[in-house]
C-alpha cells in the first residue's frame, strides 16, 4: 500500500520538474487532425481555434446543434475515458486540466423551475439543473463516481458561484466546500482534484484546486469496495434528457479543453513533486502535458 503523502519525492525520467516519474495520462492533442474525434467521442474533437500552449486544444460541444424542447435519452458531453492502468485501494490520484469557457456559453441545463412544464411535454424531469459533475472519475465496478460539482444554475450565463467535492461511496449532505467560487470566462484556467483512493469511511479524501488556489478537502470513503480500483476519467458526464442551451443564435455551445495530466503514485508512473503554499502535493499550474508524458 502507498503513503497517503511522502515527502522528498525525487525526480525521474518522464516527469521533468513537476512529477517524479512519467504521467498516468497526459494530453496535449499536439498529434490529433483538426476536425477530428478525440477517441471517439462524437462531441470532442481536436482544434486550432485556441490553445492554452502549443497550436491545439480539445474542443467539447454540448448540444449538436439540439434546439430547446427536444426530447430523448440521456446525453454526454465529455464523456468518460479508460485509464492505461487500473489504480487499486491505497493509493493517490491527482487529475488536473486547462479549460477556456467562453462568457457567451450558458453553463445550466435549459428544464428546470418554470421549465418544468416543458420537461414533462418529453416525460421527463428537470434533473440536476443546478448542478453539473465535472472532472469525473469513475470505478471498474458499480457507479460509485467521483467528481468536483459546479453549481451551474438554470441557462446561468455569468457567475457560477460555488461547488462541491463528491464521493458517491459516500455522499452526505453538506458536501459543498465553497459557496461563492467564480468560474473564470475567456480565459484559460485550470481545475484539479487529489483523490487518496480508500473504502474506509472517512479513510480517503478528495481535495479540488483552482490555479493554485486550494478550495479545500472532504474526508470520505472514495472507493465503495476494497476490491474495486479506479478505471476511468473525463470532462464530464451526462445530463437526463434535456436540451443544454435555450438555442438562442447569441448563445455558444462550446468550450475548449487542454493541457491534461492524470498523475499516481501507483509503481511506474509519477506522482508531482511540487506543492501549494500549504504544503500539500499538486500539479503545478505551470506543468504542461508536453513536460510530463
């Protein structure tokens, strides 16, 4: 089993300055086509429109073009990926990317209060409008996810104030950390979690940074069975059958993501080297996926 935290980590090949030892993932979508799907997911693909560094970046669309009001199934955004390797009860996980939001892009499901009405035209209900999972990581079995939950309320096109710090294996109330957090628009910035992976309640954590910027740590089992591992990640997740944008020509259905990194510590890859003001272990804003691959 691993130290929750060791000190004096040293340095080594494939991690530069900012990991001891290469990446578990580290995306810089330096080698993808313009245009094309980023592993297959119909609604990411690779762009030149903008980039955090180098001339590409990954770009999300949430609806397809879906006008208001339209029924169907659950959608995804960004979709869950599978990790090179599964990452078993004892160790940590940091997870950190590069997002640019544009100020046109509403950031809240277009069904809820007084959209009630037209949810129910489709059979369906308003569910998690004032929410949206992010940053999501997911195990090899059950759907026990984890996650940083931003507060994005109904076609919210300002401040997004506020989010919580969720382990399904152990979701309580309360979960909120921070209630007057402002997600940044048109500019780069960056979000990242720390997950210390236990089925011990109150035996793991999940901490969240913004920038450099510590938002603080829920105590919480993270892992629902100790035989379970950690075997995914992703931007996002899904939503339940209602249109993102009010399809008003005005609105933005796009973001821009870059500059992905998913560090461990499990044997044969790098945990990070460099820590916040309060000492605790994170990948340095600075750290590009081109330094740590």
């Amino acid at each position: 089993m691993a130290l929750i935290l060791l000190p004096g980590w040293g340095l080594a090949a494939g991690g530069g300055a900012y990991l001891d030892g290469p990446a578990l993932v580290a995306e810089s979508f330096s080698s993808g086509s313009v245009g094309n799907t980023y592993q297959g997911k119909t609604r990411w693909t690779y762009s030149d429109t903008r980039a955090r560094t180098g001339t590409k970046s990954g770009r999300i669309q949430l609806s397809l073009g879906q006008p208001p009001g339209t029924c169907g199934g659950a959608h995804e955004f960004g979709g869950r990926l599978t990790l090179p390797t599964l990452i078993p009860e004892g160790y940590n996980v940091w997870y950190r990317a590069y997002f640019y939001l544009p100020s046109t892009m509403p950031m809240g499901y277009c069904f809820s209060g007084s959209d009630d009405a037209d949810a129910a035209t489709c059979g369906k209900s308003a569910d998690g409008p004032g929410h949206t999972k992010w940053m999501v990581m997911a195990p090899d079995t059950g759907t026990a996810r984890l996650y940083m939950n931003l507060r994005m309320p109904r076609r919210a096109m300002g401040l997004n104030n506020g989010y919580h710090l969720i382990s399904e294996a152990q979701q309580t109330e309360g979960d909120y950390i921070n209630t007057t957090l402002v997600i940044p628009r048109d500019e780069w910035f960056c979000l990242q979690v720390h997950i210390y992976l236990s089925s011990v309640t109150n035996g793991g954590f999940i901490r969240g940074w913004m920038n450099d910027t510590y938002l603080g740590q829920h105590s919480k089992k993270t892992l629902a069975n100790s035989a379970y591992k950690l075997k995914e990640w992703g931007i996002g997740s899904y939503w339940n059958g209602v249109p993102w944008t009010d399809g008003d020509v005005s609105r933005t259905d796009m973001f821009w993501v870059d500059d992905m990194i998913v560090a461990t510590d499990y044997p044969g890859y790098g945990a990070p080297t460099t820590q916040d003001s309060g000492g605790r272990y994170f990948i340095h804003p600075d750290a590009t996926a081109e330094d740590v691959g």
